[in-house]
C-alpha cells in the first residue's frame, strides 16, 4: 500500500492514477456495504436490490422518469406529495439508460448511482490532493466511503450524482476553469436544491476576485484582466512549495504536509480573464433557476410554485427551529434521551469539524459551499430521518479528519478505517431494513 501511494502520488502522474489507490479503497469499502446488505436483507425475506431501487425515493425518481411529471398523492391530513419536487437530472438520466440499454429505469437509476458515486470519489480525490496532497485525499474519500449513511451512495438515488458534480465544480473552480465550474454548477442545480451551495461558492469566489482585481488597479493605477495574474479568492500570499513539487509531494508522503497547499489555480496555468470569471458566475444558477421558473410556470403560481410544491411535503426553511424541537422531544422520555444527547453531540461535531476547517485556511470556495450545506440540511424542516443523507454532499467537512487520518501510519491509517467500514456496514443494513426512508 505504501509502495503503490508514493507511486501513483507521483507529481507528474495524471489524476487518475493518483487516485486509483483512492477509487480501490472507495470500491472496496462499498462492496463490502453491499454483501452485509444482501445478507441481512436475506435474513429478513427481503430483497437487497428492491432497497436499492426501488422504495422511498427511488420510486419517484423512476415514475418521473417513465411518466414525467404531474403525479401527485394527497394523504389524508391534507398533504399534497407532488413529484415536482424531485429535480429532473437523475430522471433524465434513467430514461437516457433505458432507451440505449436492455436496463429498466430502476435498473438505470442504480447504475447511474454506482457510476455516480466513483465519479464524486475521483472529485473528492481530486480537491483534496489539491489542497492538502493525494495523502490526505485518499483518506478523505475514505471517509466519505464510511460514512454511517454510506450505504446510500449506492442507491438509486441523487446524493451521488450531486455530490460528483459539485466536488468536479470546486475542482473546477480551484484549478481557474470557471466556465466549467459553472457548467458542472448549474447540472448540480438540476439534480437537488442544495444546488445553491456550488452556486454560492462560484458567486462568492467570482465578487471576491472581481474586488481583488479593483484593488490591484488601485495599487497599480493599471490592470489588464487578460494578461496580468487574477488573485483566486481562498488563495493565500505563497510561503512554501507548491503542494505537487516534488519537495512538497515527499513531505506530503510523510505525513508532514497536511496543511492546506496556497496555490488553488494549477501551475502554469494561465490566470482567468474577467470574461470567463463572469461567464461562469452567469452559468451557474441557470439549472436551479429554470427548473425553480419551469415549476412555478406548471403549477401557476409563478415564483413561488417551488415552495408550495416543497411545502405540500412540509419542507422548508425555518432556521432550525423544528429541528431544534425535534431534539428537545427526544428528552421527553429516558429510553430517547440518548437519541437526543446523540444529535446534540453529531451536530457540535459537524460544527467543531467545520470551524477547524475555517482555522486550517482551507480555500473559501470550499467554506462556502459546505456552510449552504450544513446550513440547508440543519435548518430545514425536512423529514428528520433524511438528515444524515442531507449531509452526504458536506464532504469538505471531513478535511481535518482527512489530516489527522493522514499523520498515522498506512497500517494504522487503514486499520482504522476497516473497522469504521465494518462497523457502517451493519448499520446501514440495519438502517435500510428500517421501516423508514433514509
């Protein structure tokens, strides 16, 4: 394992072969998730493949991708569950796997999700080498891997999907390729609301430079957005080495280095003209925006068709507050106590975890776009249950354990992570033998 790290990790070697240690572990680790599913779902007189593809949401990704949008279900207490609230890429895409393959839409949707999750490992991968050096990305995928909620990366559902296109449009954005990123934005706006976050994390990084760019002309008297070098916001004064020098890479290998790298624009690239910085920022929300427009435009209601569509689910944002009682509640009676210490506790972790991330400097491109998530998923009056797969899509969060897993050694490093893995596996097959959606 050590051999194979150090080789793929290789300052000059493409990006996928450094990640391909990444991707095997990532791949095993969700193996791994699926056999203890299948043997607990055997167990029970289920079937692991039907928790898959098709219950909860699964069900309705499919039946928009069949039928397209219109259906509805009133439940008694007045509810209306429309299936305008499920963004139509995943759908597009079963239907897209249907037409070309012998695969049904469910079948579709899971390959789509399997395919999906490695593509936002690789993007995982791939900020996280840029960043901190491929040490510390192969275990920030890892990580992501063992997730408790993990087992739905494998589902027939959006979390994968989003989470690969917007890891590829922070990537995007690190490396200055802001057309791109906003490309990648505005397909991750049309697969999940929280969409808004890459959408934010582009806008925020693209007013940052733009005020950078004043202020250079300011100091200069002079500025030439095509020619002279665009300070990318997250991007602080240089004070080492590159983080794929080879000085920096043997640090990197050592374990020393795990500090986030200065540079987030690829070196020798040339610096993004206004022109491009612009356009990508104009890109970016078109996906949420005209599906939010195309929603309001069906349902009559204009801007606000969305809402009323999100709100016959009982879904909205309230700042936390049903949230917050929903964890008060839980200390009504002894034996949920300790469901409610246990919130309390994974939400002070998150917060800790991302505040260590603001100390470690990471790149506000990234502290921006998991403030939305964590913010989005915390303060919202969702189905409470949907909370931890909610935060699936958070994966810089997990940077400051990424480095701590990286100061171990290889062995201790992965004997860790085995027993997370093993551990995440039986709960997510117990979690999705449940009787509720994940």
């Amino acid at each position: 394992m050590t051999d194979l790290e150090t080789r793929v990790a290789s300052p000059h070697a493409p990006l996928l072969r450094r990640a391909a240690p990444a991707l095997l572990g990532y791949a095993a680790v969700r193996a791994l998730g699926l056999v203890v599913l299948a043997l607990w779902s055997a167990a029970r007189g289920k079937s692991a493949y039907t928790l898959l593809t098709a219950r909860w949401d699964s069900l309705w990704y499919t039946r928009v991708a069949e039928l397209g949008y219109g259906y509805e279900v009133r439940l008694p207490n007045g509810d209306v569950h429309s299936n305008l609230a499920f963004f139509p890429l995943l759908p597009w895409l079963e239907r897209l796997g249907h037409a070309v393959t012998p695969l049904s839409y469910a079948d579709s949707g899971f390959a789509v999700g399997l395919l999906a999750s490695l593509a936002a490992a690789c993007g995982i991968f791939a900020v996280a080498d840029r960043v901190y050096g491929p040490r510390v990305g192969i275990r920030a995928v890892l990580l992501w891997a063992v997730l408790p909620v993990g087992i739905v990366q494998s589902m027939a559902y959006s979390e994968s999907l989003f989470t690969a296109l917007a890891a590829w449009s922070l990537y995007a954005l690190l490396t200055g390729r802001w057309i791109a990123a906003g490309t990648l934005a505005a397909l991750a706006g049309l697969t999940r609301p929280v969409g808004a976050a890459a959408v934010a994390a582009i806008w925020v990084a693209g007013v940052l430079s733009f005020v950078r760019d004043r202020s250079a002309m300011r100091t200069s008297g002079a500025y030439d957005n095509e020619h002279a070098p665009a300070r990318t916001p997250g991007v602080l004064e240089e004070t080492r080495a590159p983080a794929h020098t080879p000085g920096a890479q043997a640090a990197s290998h050592n374990a020393q280095n795990t500090e986030p790298s200065t540079i987030t624009q690829a070196p020798g690239a040339p610096p993004a003209p206004a022109w491009r910085r612009a356009l990508g920022m104009v890109i970016a929300p078109l996906g949420a925006a005209g599906y939010v427009l195309w929603v309001g435009q069906r349902t009559g209601k204009g801007l606000l068709g969305y809402l009323d569509v999100q709100a016959g689910w009982r879904n909205g944002f309230d700042g936390g507050y049903a949230f917050a009682r929903f964890v008060v509640d839980k200390f009504t009676s002894f034996p949920s106590a300790f469901a409610g210490a246990g919130l309390i506790i994974g939400v002070a972790l998150l917060l800790w975890l991302y505040v260590t991330g603001v100390r470690q400097r990471q790149p506000v491109e990234l502290l921006v776009y998991t403030g939305v998530v964590l913010a989005l998923a915390l303060c919202a009056s969702s189905y409470f249950g949907s909370k931890p797969r909610l935060l699936m899509p958070a994966f810089p969060v997990l940077l400051p354990l990424a480095c701590a897993l990286a100061r171990l050694s290889t062995s201790r490093s992965a004997l860790v992570t085995a027993g997370v893995a093993v551990a995440t596996a039986v709960y997510g097959a117990f979690w999705l033998n449940g009787s509720g959606p994940p």
